[in-house]
C-alpha cells in the first residue's frame, strides 16, 4: 500500500503514500457492491484494515454504532460485522500457540507489462504514457473479471469440499507501482491487486472464503490472458506491434514492442541482473546436495529463493512520477544518446510496418492445437485443461502480434484438444496426449515423439518446439493429400470462365471481391481432362514420328522426307474415352 515499504508508526497511510511516490488504491470488482463501495473509489486506511486485515465489513465501525444504538450488545455489534468465519476462531485453546492456524485473508497478483512497455511509459511524453497506464487498466480489469467469472469458486457450508461459484462477484484493491525493488531507481510500471478471500455463496447468500486452490492453479493463465490482453490494447491505440525475444535459449520467449532499442532492456534490468548473479551459487549447491541439474520446478524453485535473497529495501525519498521521468530519461540519455531516447516512437511506427509487411496474422485453429497439445504434452506428460488454455493464449500471442482475436477463440482450440487429442489418465482428472490420433499409423513419428520427452540434454521448452513443428508439418502433409484425395482423377483440371472484357483488378480487389470457391462439373470435367489427355498422345506421337523420320533422312541412301500434310495441324482432337480414362504413357 506505500510502495512495498513500511511505514513509521503513527503515518497516516495518505501521506505514507505521497512519500513513497506512489498513488493511492482503488476498488475493483463487482463483488463491491454487497458491501456498499463502487468502483474506483479510493482505498482509505480504515477500510483496508478492517477488510484486508480483519475480515470484516469495510464499513464496520458505521454498523456496529448503529447496532449499539439500537439495544445490541457490543459483542453481538462487532459479530455482525464479521464476514464469514472471525479471524479469532482459528486460535484454539487445546493447541500450542506455534501450532495455531494463520487465516488467509487477500491474495496478492502482480500485473506487470512487457519489459519495452515499461521503457515506453518512461521515456516517451506524457500522451504515450497515459495511453500505456490505459491499456494496462483495461487488461488488469478483463483479467480481473474473468476470474470472477470463470474461475473463483467459494466452499460449501456442509462439507468445505464441494464448490461453487460466487454469488456476486471478487472485491480487490488495486495500487499501482512506478519504480522495481533495486538501489537505483528503474521504471517498473506494474500494478498489486489484492483480492480478499471474503465472498458470497450463491445459494443462501451468506459470506465464506474463496478456494484458494482454484485460483492460485489458475495464475498462470490468468497472466497470459493479461499480456494478450495488453498487447492487444497497445497495438489498436498506438498501431504498434510486437515481436518474440529469446531471454533464455531454450526457455520461452517474451514479447516485446517492435523497433524499442534492446540495450535499453539492459539497461533497465538492475534487478534481473542481480538475480542471475546470485542464481548460480545456488544452483552450484543444489548439484552438490541432490547429484544431477535442477529440473523445471527446481529452477523455478532457486529462482525465487534468488529474489527473496537478494530484495532490497524499497526507497524511501520521496519523488513524483514527473520526477522519476525527468531522471530516468535524463539516465537514459547519459547511456545511449539522446537520438535513441527520443526517437523510440519513429522506430516503433517504422519497425511496426516492416512486421505487418511480413507477417500475415492468421489463426489456424488446427495448427494451433497440435502445437499445444504438443508443447504442454512434451513439457508435463499429464495436464489439465487450464494448462492448454494459457498454451493456446500464448500461441495467439506469437500469431497475432498484438491484432485483436476472436472471443471465445482461446476455448474453441482448447476444445479441440480436448476433443481430437487427448485421453484421460489418473481417474480422468488429467489427461495427455493421444499419440495414436496424432499419428495413427507412424510408429517411427510417435518413438520420435517419445524420444524427444525423455531427451534431457535439451530443455523442456526447446523439445516442445520440435514436437510442435513435427505435427505441424504431419498437418500440412495431410491436408495436402486431402487436396489431391478431393479430385475426381489425378488430371483434372478446373473449368476456365469466360474472359472479361474489363481489365485485370488489382491484388487488393480481387481479394475484397473473392467468393467461395464452387464445385466444378465432374462430366464436364471428366470430358475436358479426356481432350487434354488425347491432345497429349497426338503430340507425343508426332514427335515420335519426326524422330523416325530424322533418322531416317540420315541413313545411307534413304529417301527424302515428304512434305508434312498441312491439314494435320488443323486437326481435331479424338473424342473422350468413356470415364475420362488416361492413355497409357499420358501426362496427368
């Protein structure tokens, strides 16, 4: 709330606030009505504490003196107040006091743009970075609102086991960041949403505590749904696009705004450097204790102990965002020049068109399931369906290149996972992949497959990507055969319209004006194909004729060729064979 600090006692939050050069929070959700906020309405210091602290109703010092006015008794007030199960009742007499339950009462997400979206919120005027701060609003809200929808569940009163979904909605406090956590100032626009664990159950409308479960297996997801999100936003208000960027050989790439200068990347990742500094250490000790490389999870598991070690305290002098501009840029150009921070906007817009002249954003829902399903099945064996639906998110993110998509197209390629590709495992509760679907006859293709997840020289990610790219060419290969399966025979040909009198449309009309194509005639077809065909055996006994006929010219003794009969040019060609049959030795 004051810039991941702390704050002396005594500070009102405000000013706390002010000093640390950070804005205020404001509620998001629509879960704020059942308790009488609205959106956008600034978090104060009370409200917070007995919401995020207590987990009680924001409003709760109004309602327990209206209560007391009213002949209740002050215990009563207070319990009325409570929404849910009261933080005390975790405190049991007949445990140790190190045993006792800690309640969980908000989750913190963190909403961070791509690492050029940061560089372009600082260094560029003030119109880009208020159409930034926009967009990052709008992705951090539709994420928000689709967890809402899609993937917070409440626990049932009975059991704690079944599952529900919320009555109302979420309640969150959103507060916005400027700077990251190294010693030197860097911009690191991102944004905290605390969600209180306190919602409604949807059949008697009584207050209980989200699963956490639920949510937290849907994080990742729900990132991914934000960076398409964002990249989205940014592209249809400023017609930038983005282009992948290998971090890690062997990992994912992260998308980046085209044309941004990658040293000022490096420049402005004091904070990665100083993890990366520290992760070999603890890499070297994992290698000592266990005997083998850290795998996937491990990695991730030194990476965050890297960052807890190394976190420093957060600044404390107090300066405005105006402030903290003025001296990024003033850094940046001491670094790199003033012509690469002033022209990042000309270079966006001209490396904007060199991307859209070669890149054509097409989603192919058959490519790009295969490729999910080959790159979650490569890097996890078994998965869920959340798993595929952040893979499918990230395939429209590399396609697109921050074009708009469809909604509901993330779900439709997940669908057809799910329905094509997979079969269940483990009491169904996870699935993988069908290697039998996807290669129904080639027993090579699949031990190839096979080969490549137990292939641990590679990185996982980088295995996916050849799996990916053996299905995708399997698809190119049968829709191929599928094209030549459709024809009626191997020589058929379309049938010609009649010319036009008018000229040639240019490429952009005649795709404006394209139709679907027609079926085609099969005896008119069938015919023509057999005129081409005797056409084809005239000439080639022409040519058969003429070679004898050289030949002979240039025996000993031979006679003069004579003159070639000048109706043979004219001549027709022999009518169709029944069925359109090919000659022997045709031309298909």
């Amino acid at each position: 709330m004051v810039g991941d600090g702390h704050r002396p006692t005594g500070t009102p939050l405000r000013a706390a606030q002010d000093e640390a050069g950070v804005p205020p929070g404001v509620w998001k959700g629509r879960g704020l009505a059942a308790v009488g906020l609205r959106s956008g309405d600034v978090v104060t210091e009370r409200q917070a504490e007995l919401l995020l602290g207590e987990g009680r109703h924001p409003d709760a010092d109004r309602i327990e003196r209206e209560l007391v006015a009213q002949g209740e008794s002050p215990v009563k007030a207070r319990r009325a107040t409570v929404l849910g199960r009261p933080v005390e009742h975790n405190r049991s007499p007949k445990t140790d006091k190190a045993k006792e339950r800690k309640p969980w009462l908000a989750f913190d997400l963190t909403f961070r743009p791509p690492p050029t979206a940061h560089l372009a919120w600082a260094l560029m005027d003030d119109r880009h970075r208020q159409v930034l701060e926009l967009c990052d609003d709008i992705a951090r809200d539709k994420t928000l609102a689709w967890l809402e929808e899609s993937v917070a569940q409440i626990r049932s009163k009975a059991s704690g086991k079944q599952r529900a979904r919320v009555k109302d909605g979420l309640i969150v406090a959103v507060f916005r960041h400027y700077e990251s956590r190294a010693t030197e100032s860097r911009p690191l626009l991102h944004a905290h949403a605390v969600v209180s664990i306190r919602a409604r159950r949807p059949h008697d409308g009584k207050w209980g505590n989200l699963s956490a479960d639920s949510l937290m297996t849907h994080i990742v997801v729900a990132d991914t749904l934000y960076t398409l999100t964002f990249m989205e936003e940014v592209s249809a208000r400023l017609g930038w696009a983005w282009e992948p960027r290998v971090v890690t050989p062997g990992r994912r790439p992260v998308r980046e705004i085209a044309g941004i200068d990658q040293r000022l990347i490096g420049w402005q990742s004091t904070r990665r450097q100083q993890i990366e500094d520290a992760l070999p250490v603890l890499v070297a000790r994992y290698e000592e204790r266990h005997g083998h490389e850290p795998g996937e999870r491990a990695s991730y598991a030194l990476a965050c102990q890297a960052a807890d070690q190394t976190r420093p305290p957060k600044r404390r002098t107090a300066r405005s965002l105006s402030e903290l501009r003025d001296g990024w840029r003033r850094s940046a150009i001491r670094a790199f020049g003033a012509c690469t921070v002033y022209r990042l906007a000309e270079r966006a817009r001209a490396a904007t068109a060199a991307v859209w002249a070669r890149v054509r954003p097409v989603v192919d829902v058959a490519l790009a399931a295969v490729e999910a399903v080959a790159v979650v099945y490569v890097m996890r064996g078994a998965f869920a369906r959340h798993h595929l639906l952040a893979e499918a998110r990230r395939h429209l993110s590399s396609v697109l290149r921050g074009r708009p998509h469809e909604p509901g197209l993330d779900d439709q390629i997940v669908q057809a996972v799910v329905d094509d590709y997979t079969r269940p495992v483990g009491r169904g509760r996870k699935m993988t992949a069908d290697l039998h679907t996807l290669y129904p006859d080639d027993i090579e293709d699949q031990a190839v497959v096979r080969l490549l997840t137990r292939k641990r020289a590679a990185a996982p990610y980088e295995r996916a990507r050849i799996a990916a790219a053996a299905l995708r060419a399997r698809v190119h290969a049968v829709r191929r055969a599928d094209r030549l399966g459709s024809r009626t025979m191997s020589h058929t040909v379309a049938v010609p319209t009649a010319p036009s009198s008018r000229p040639r449309p240019s490429r952009p009309e005649r795709r404006a004006d394209r139709v679907p194509e027609q079926a085609t005639d099969v005896a008119a077809v069938d015919q023509t194909g057999a005129m081409f065909e005797a056409a084809v055996a005239e000439m080639a006994a022409k040519l058969q004729k003429g070679v004898k006929d050289r030949a002979a010219a240039h025996r000993p003794g031979s006679q003069p060729m004579a003159p070639p009969d000048p109706t043979h040019h004219t001549q027709r060609p022999a009518p169709p064979r029944p069925g359109g049959a090919t000659p022997t030795g045709g031309v298909g």
